[in-house]
C-alpha cells in the first residue's frame, strides 16, 4: 500500500505542497503541462532548489501574467474569481475527470466556507485569499501532482499554524485566518508561538480534503522524500514542508489507538454498565473499570477507554455527556494485534464460533465464543461447561 506523510511541523500551503511533490518525484514538466491548460496567458510556473536552514528544498513558484477569463478575455479587475469563474478554467484543464472533480470540490468547499464567514451565498463571494491566479494554480496543481503519484493513503501530521496577526481582504485577523479556521474542521493544529502565519486556506483546503487520517508517522517503508519550501526565514526552523513517500510496512503488526482515562468517585454506580453499552455500540475497542482509592480517601473508578484515534473526540464527548468526570486525559500508543477469524464448529446443541488467532499463519489460540455457549446452554438447558467443552473438541477434531 503507498502511502504518503506530510509532516506539518513549519506549517503548509499551496505552493510548499507543490514544492514538496516535485521534490518527491512529479516531474515538473509534466505538471507544467497540464497547468499550461488552464488558459492562462503569460504565466509562468518555476521549481528552483533553495536552502532553508541547511535543507535543500524546492521553491515552487507562480510568475503572473494575464488570466483568461470564463469567456478567454482578461482577469477581473478585482484580481480574484468567482466560483463558476474557476469551475470554467477547471473543465478547460488537462486534468483527468475524477481530477476535475476533485478541483471543483475543493473550490466549492472554499467559496461555501468564506460564504459562511462573510454571509453571503457560495456563488456570489469573491474568493479572496484563495481566489487569486497562483492560488488557483496551486490547488489544481496539487490535484495533478497527488492523482500522479496515485498514493493509496494520505496520513498528515497535526499542523502548525503558527501565531500572530494576519492581514486579510477585510483587515488583521489572529492566526488561524477564519478561512484557515473554517477549512480545517476537526483536523488537528497546534499554535508554536511563532508570530507569523505558517498554515494558509490553500494549504488546509488541500491537506484536510485529501488526507485518509492524522496522526504521527505511520509504520512504513520510506523511498522518497520531498521537501517544499516556503517563502519565510523562521529563527532556528526551516520553513518547509515535508512528505515521505513509502508503503505501509504490512508485516508490521503495530496499530495505532487512543487511550482515554478518568476516574470517576461521585456517580451512581448503574450507570456504570449503561455507559459501557453506550461506549462500544460507538465505536470503542475496550472499556474496562479498575477501583482506585481516590483523594480524600474516597473509593472510585478508574474508567480506561481503548479506541481508534479518529474516533477519540466522539468518545471523549460522550464520557462528558454520560458522567460527572470534569476531565478526561488521553494519549496515542501502538497496540499489536494477531491476525484473528471465527471459524464455525458443530455441537450436539447447535454451531458454535470458535475465535481463532494466528501470528504470520501459525495458530496461537482458539476459544469458543462465550455468547454463541451460553445461548446454546440456555436453550438446551445443559451446563454451560459442557457446551464448551464439546466446542473445544469440535474444534481440536477438526484441525487433526
């Protein structure tokens, strides 16, 4: 499986996304070739190796001409586009149709977002941090660049967004921009202090629209690295962005979970077992409860919640809609798993699933489902022990 990560820690936009591409593999000219198709007159993209604090970066740039507009005259006075503007440079494009797809769900996504922040509706906004010529560029360049490349899974690291006031169309904003703020969704980002504006609209638009998941750097085989360099000298930190390009490492067994923990010491114990029905039916991989002596010298419980990352802030809310914890810690860890089936087995009483796990082929354990016993030990009226037991055998007998 390929996969691609982008490593955010100096923020990311457009042309830095492009940069780092290139620098990974995409041929230039091809690129410049298929935005050669969007009918603009004069304009010039160029990939020119820079330096950036020691690394060697590559500078993707956008030299302006004159645009053609909907009906190939000139650019609006304004210097920015409406939607339907771009719609109609995309379909003139050289881009593949699921491309232009893509193209024109990333720029209705950006119009609906700034008709949101201004109140008006998508067609009538003007797009003005990313409705300008390079703007453009870079968000149907990084389609071409990232349908070239054909990656399977797209992992982004958190984003830095930087710090600051940014100057905007309609005056100085606190970093995150509000179009940045709007795009970016439950997508994670971090401020590191910096006084300066490292994550753009154009940068979130594309990152959160085609990333798979977030996270840390996966368990993978790297082949590639890009790095796409952006237009700032930050103190003691290069200011690019950087992509490897790898496959996912298959036969590494290690997945990624959140853990969630909070101990609870003032809450009706019955709702104790509600919350664990709740807590799997949306999406938890373990809940357990641990009794702790608490502050004070009070008893409570300890509440530990196993799941999938992307499924934390689900878990989280629920936990603070359910109980009367005040607060709940979390942290990411890997977690290794055997390969695991359910293989039916036939019993006096009825077919009973055996839960089998392998490590690289190899049995290492197999145990009958306890649901699919006790239901069978319920209806026939027998012990529950001999239900297992003829189980056990059926499935010993079978592997002999």
């Amino acid at each position: 499986m390929k996969v691609l990560y982008f490593d955010c820690f100096a923020g990311a936009a457009g042309d830095m996304i492009l940069g780092a591409l290139v620098d990974a593999g995409v041929p230039i000219e091809a690129l410049q070739q298929a935005l050669g198709s969007l009918a603009v007159e004069g304009c010039e993209v160029t990939a020119d190796r820079v330096v950036k604090h020691g690394i060697r970066a590559t500078n993707f740039r956008v030299h302006d001409g004159v645009a053609a507009g909907s009906a190939g005259g000139a650019a609006p006075a304004h210097g920015h586009f409406h939607l339907s503007e771009i719609r109609a440079a995309i379909e003139r494009s050289a881009l593949s149709v699921p491309g232009k797809v893509r193209a024109n769900r990333l720029f209705t996504r950006l119009a609906e977002a700034e008709a949101a922040i201004h109140g008006s509706t998508p067609e009538q906004v003007h797009l003005h941090e990313v409705g300008a010529l390079d703007s453009i560029i870079d968000i149907v360049g990084a389609v071409f660049a990232l349908e070239y490349l054909a990656p399977d899974r797209i992992v982004v690291s958190p984003m830095n967004a930087g710090g600051g006031m940014v100057r905007t169309a309609h005056g100085l904003f606190p970093v995150p921009a509000p179009a940045t703020l709007r795009l970016l969704g439950d997508a994670p980002v971090y401020a590191s202090g910096l006084p300066f504006e490292l994550l753009t609209p154009t940068g979130a638009l594309v990152l959160t629209d085609y990333a798979t998941s977030f996270g840390p750097l996966p368990t993978m085989r790297v082949h590639g690295i890009g790095y796409g360099a952006g237009d700032r000298d930050l103190p003691d930190t290069p200011n690019v962005l950087r992509v490897l390009v790898g496959e996912m490492d298959e036969a590494a067994p290690a997945m990624r979970v959140a853990v969630l923990a909070c101990e609870i010491d003032d809450m009706n114990p019955q709702i104790f077992g509600a919350l664990m029905d709740r807590l799997y039916a949306r999406g938890a991989l373990e809940v357990f409860y641990q009794p702790v002596q608490m502050k004070k010298n009070r008893p409570g419980t300890l509440m530990t919640i196993v799941c999938r990352p992307d499924d934390r802030r689900a878990l989280t809310d629920l936990v603070f809609a359910e109980t009367t914890t005040i607060g709940v810690r979390h942290q990411e860890m890997a977690r290794e798993c055997l390969d695991r089936e359910l293989v039916p087995v036939p019993t006096p009483w009825g077919e009973v699933r055996i839960k089998v796990a392998r490590q690289a082929g190899r049995v290492l354990n197999a145990q009958p489902e306890f649901d699919d016993v006790a239901r069978l030990a319920a209806a026939h009226d027998v012990p529950i022990k001999d239900v297992h037991a003829q189980a056990q055998k059926a499935w010993l007998d079978r592997r002999d």
